[in-house]
C-alpha cells in the first residue's frame, strides 16, 4: 500500500468506525467522557453542557479533542483520532443540519417536543472535525476511576433481596 493511500484508510475508519459506535470516549483538557453523538458531514456532532444534558467540560472552541470509539458490540477499542473542535452558533444552517440528527438519537428527552428551543438556549452544539490520520491504540486497558456523578448512589441491598432471589431459584 502505498503512503499515499494511508490518509484515505484512516478516514475512512474513522468515518465508519464512528458512525456505528452509539458512544464515542472523547477528551478535551480535562478527564475523558463517554458521550453520545451524531456523525454528519464528516465530523462528529455533540450537544450537551446544559440542563439535563451531557456534560462535556475541557471542549472549548478552536481546542483540540482526542476521541477514542468503540466497538457497538463488544465495547472494545477500535480507532482513536484527534479532532478539532468548533462551537455551532444557534440559528445558522451548520447548526440546524446538526440538531435534525442529535435531535432523532436522543433518548428520554423529558421536552421532546421543545428540546431543540432548549438547546438553543441552554447547550452546546459542538462539531469534532477529525485532523491528520488515526492515532495508535495504546497498550493495556487504561481503567480509570468512574467520574464523581449524581447520577451513580451506592446504597446497601434490602435486606430481603437474597432471600427472594433464593426463592425464585429454587421454584424453578
């Protein structure tokens, strides 16, 4: 294969690769996040950073982001890129291209009807434009310790769990 061949793989992978994978791992200046996205025009497509949305702190406008995708199946690594990224401004053509396709993947949307008004207001449209080729995968499983979150509570199990569990073992 020659060089020159290289630079159409890797985007090609990457395209791919991202537009299967439901969760792509992305790092800015701080921790990486697993976040949902949106692949169109050849760029990943984010929204969040407000009320009820993803949280995506470290991903500012003209920044660099190192995202990381997974396999849909397996949840293993497949292709680790580096993107630049750039803020949508609300109301510009960019903007409502992006919004059409976050808006048909977002789950549990407690305003369906007036979320992307929301967005308009409250979040964040972020576009990941990939840069250069892929980056190598990195040895070993890089395991990190779960980000503080609202939305993770460890309480101890009833007490009378066990003993149903039991029950329906043995019925069956």
């Amino acid at each position: 294969m020659s060089p020159s061949q290289t630079p159409l793989l890797d985007q090609a992978l990457v395209e791919e690769a991202t537009k299967k994978s439901g969760l792509v791992w992305v790092r800015g200046s701080g921790p990486a996040r697993a976040l949902w996205h949106v692949w169109l025009d050849g760029a990943l497509h984010l929204v969040g950073d407000g009320p009820g949305e993803q949280p995506f702190p470290g991903l500012d406008d003209g920044s660099v982001a190192h995202v990381t995708v997974r396999s849909k199946d397996k949840g293993g690594r497949l292709v680790a890129w580096t993107a630049v990224v750039k803020e949508l401004t609300a109301g510009t053509q960019e903007w409502d291209a992006a919004v059409a396709e976050l808006k048909g993947k977002r789950l549990n949307a407690p305003d369906a009807e007036q979320m992307t008004e929301r967005w308009a207001r409250e979040c964040r449209v972020l576009r990941l434009t990939p840069q250069g080729g892929t980056e190598p995968l990195p040895d070993g499983d890089l395991a990190a310790v779960p980000l503080p979150s609202s939305a993770t509570t460890r309480k101890p199990i009833p007490a009378g769990l066990p003993k149903l569990l039991l029950k329906k073992k043995r019925k069956g």
